[in-house]
C-alpha cells in the first residue's frame, strides 16, 4: 500500500480514463469476529465455540441497481450439546439477506427472514462524511482509493442467561475503512452502495471486526435477477425492529428451564 495525494479534479480524472465497465458480478469472502459470552456454559464448551465465522457473499450489478446476496448454504451450524440439555446454534444477523439498491433513486429493499417470517424492509442510502485519505492499493488488479468514516450508532447483542435468551442494544462506533476502484465507476458494493465514486472491492469495520474482501470479479451479470425482493411482509426499518423485538421475547419465554437457541451475531 502507498500513499498519494488524491484531490476531487484528480478523481475525476481517474473515472473518465479508466474502464466502461458498468455491469458484472464480485464474489468476496466476509470474515467476522465474534464475541460470545454464555452464563453457565462450561470452560471447555465455551473454548470449542468458534471465534470467527466466514461465509461468501455476491454483489450483482447493471443499469445503476445492484443486489447483493448469499452465494453459498448459512444455515446455522448445531454445536454439540453440553451437560445441562443447552444447545447452542450459530448464525450471522443478515447472513441470507437479499438487498437491492436502485442507485439511481437511492432506494434500498432489504428482503429478510426472521423467526420463520419473511420481511420486505424499505430504506434509503445514507449520506454519511466520508473522507479520501489519498492512499492507494490494488484489488483484483484494479487501481483502489481508500476512503473512511466513523459510524456512530447502536447495534442489537445477543445474550444466554439463565437459559434465556436476551437481545438488548449497545451503543456502537466502529471506523470504517473502505477500498473502491474508480475504474469501474459504479457505486455498488456489500455495503455503503450508493456512497462512493467507484466499486467497492473491499472493507474494513473496526480493525478487522468485519471484513470484506473480493475475491472475484466478472463483467457479466445475470440482469433477470437484479430486482427487488418482493416475498414478505412490507414494513420500515423501524417496524422491523420492533417485531423483531418482540419475537426475541416470545423465544425466550418459550425455552423455559431447557435452554436452546441461536445466537445471532451482529456485525
């Protein structure tokens, strides 16, 4: 990696000289850091849980829409059950999303299953400050410019007490550390669609906590298949949440006194 000195005329500069590409499809590899704590569970049960979880998402995109969705079989995997009947399931929050962005509107439709009940999920893009840092790399032999930001938010965590599960929201700042490539000068991405100059092919979130790297990338997309999803129960993100919440409560009163549930890991 090397550093340069980026300004807004020199950017534009790299979006009319490089490639026309404006359809194709990029496979990347998202690598999580999971943080579990479960009251109760035995030392050596606790050790055998996995520490990180990696699954493969696909982004395709043309005529300014993209989708982004799973590209290999995220069914939580069953960990072997302790003394006490408690067992434990992993999966990642959103691992089976399908999202569209029309990038031309700014309109995202996140369709989404949760507690054996599908959702359609209206949203926007956001316009957060990101900054050029001027430093440069390359991915999958293109030319990348890195841009970052800090997110200021909340996010949902998932805990096991006393055989219950509880979700309750902490306060979350992560750093992002993007990498896009103004050689293919269309902004989506597996996340930030919409935000930046360029596509991206890879993502830092809080020093490694999540990342996205691309692994491959083509110039051919299947068009049939980049549309909203349409199956599920149409709600705003702020609806969602609040079933969701409440649903995480009627799964913890049914476990009663044997504990079995998933724990979803956030990013």
């Amino acid at each position: 990696m090397k550093k340069t000195i980026c300004t807004l005329p020199a950017l534009l500069i790299l979006l009319s000289v490089y490639g026309q590409q404006k359809q194709g499809k990029v496979v990347y590899e998202r690598t999580t850091q999971m943080e579990i704590h479960i009251q109760g569970l035995a030392d050596d049960m606790a050790q055998s849980l996995p520490r990180s979880h990696k699954d493969k998402l696909e982004v395709l995109f043309a005529n300014d829409q993209s989708l982004r969705r799973a590209v290999e079989d995220n069914t939580p995997e069953e960990l072997a059950e302790p003394e006490g009947g408690m067992q434990v399931h992993m999966v990642m929050a959103g691992a089976g999303d399908i999202i569209y962005t029309n990038l031309a509107t700014g309109q995202i439709i996140e369709g989404t299953e949760f507690g054996a009940k599908n959702y359609i999920i209206a949203d926007s893009v956001r316009h957060p400050n990101w900054k050029l840092t001027g430093a440069t790399t390359t991915i999958l032999n293109y030319p990348c410019q890195q841009a970052v930001m800090q997110r200021i938010g909340k996010r949902s965590s998932t805990t096991m007490e006393n055989g219950k599960l509880e979700t309750k929201e902490v306060a979350d700042t992560a750093d992002i550390v993007v990498w896009f490539t103004p050689s293919i000068p269309v902004s989506a991405g597996p996340e930030y669609q919409g935000q930046l100059p360029g596509l991206i092919l890879g993502i830092d979130i809080n020093n490694g906590r999540t990342v996205y790297t691309a692994t491959s990338l083509s110039d051919q997309a299947d068009l049939t298949v980049i549309k909203a999803p349409s199956k599920g129960k149409k709600v705003t993100r702020a609806e969602f949440e609040k079933e969701r919440d409440k649903l995480m409560g009627t799964m913890q009163r049914s476990h009663g006194a044997r504990a079995a549930g998933t724990i979803r890991i956030a990013q």
